[in-house]
C-alpha cells in the first residue's frame, strides 16, 4: 500500500472533510472542516495542509506551519506539524507514522532542523503516539494546557519508528 500526501482539490473535498477520529480523540483532535477554517483565519502561519491518502483512498490530513517566523503564542515554528488526524477506521496501521516520516523528509530538503508539536495530555490523547516518533517535551505549556514538543532532524529520519 502507498501512502501518499495529495492536495484538498474540489474532487477530494467532501471525502476528506468526512475523515472523523474516534469520540473520545475528538477532544484531542479538531475535525478537518474546522482544520480547514483555523488555517483560514491564520494565513500568517503559512498553512500546508494535505489529504493523507492509502493507494486511492483517502485515510487522514495533515497541517503545517510551513517556514514561518514564530510569534507565540499564536503563531509556533519555523515548522510547526499543527494537525495530524487519522481516520478512526484506520488508525494503527502505520498511515500517522508513515505521514510524519514524509513530513520530515519533506520539511528536511527546505533546510529544517526542528519539527515542533503540541499536544493536550491526558488517557487517549497522542503523547505517546509523538513519544514513539521520537517527540520530547520542551518545557512549555500553552495557555491551553497543549504540551510543546519537537523533534530534532538534525539525526536519523523516523523512517524505522514501528
């Protein structure tokens, strides 16, 4: 199966806006539809956003700040992965895993040296899912309570994360 990151094209729209987590993620993870509408009402944290697709179908999306100047706390980078959501019909197949490898490949070959995230804690949420990836904790804590993570690039890709 090919995972493969495609454009949000008047074609794909309605299929990809579908993609929901589980209920209880939902607390963790904004849907695509207001995904979709925080990247437009923020443009100066230069959105990247795709569909996340297995062979022809789409299973998930994904959101950056792409190269942008860091203005917290609205506004975290320079490469900052905002939205990562995994259909919940196939979650643990390796499709989240497969998207941050090619996000860091990708943001890599732009001279990035960090990949930055957050996250809100608590049972069922994704620390662990970012711990595996390789994720540390900075220190700080938003104001809403989302933990600050990064990922150094400067060592081997996460290509053998299982």
């Amino acid at each position: 199966m090919t995972i493969s990151l495609q454009e949000i094209t008047e074609d794909n729209i309605d299929s990809v806006q579908s993609l929901r987590t589980t209920p209880d993620q939902q607390r963790y993870v904004s849907t695509v539809v207001d995904s979709l509408a925080e990247a437009a009402e923020v443009p100066q944290a230069n959105p990247w956003f795709r569909a996340v697709y297995a062979d022809e179908r789409p299973v998930g999306f994904v959101m950056l700040a792409w190269n942008v100047d860091p203005q917290p706390p609205g506004i975290i980078g320079p490469w900052f992965l905002w939205k990562l959501l995994i259909d919940h019909r196939h979650q643990r197949l390796g499709y989240g895993h497969e998207v941050v490898r090619q996000i860091v490949e990708l943001i890599r070959g732009q001279g990035a040296t960090e990949l930055l995230t957050s996250y809100a804690p608590g049972d069922g949420g994704p620390e662990g899912f970012y711990a595996v990836l390789g994720f540390v904790p900075t220190g700080t804590v938003a104001d809403d309570g989302e933990v600050l993570a990064s990922l150094s690039l400067g060592g081997p890709s996460p290509a053998e994360v299982p």
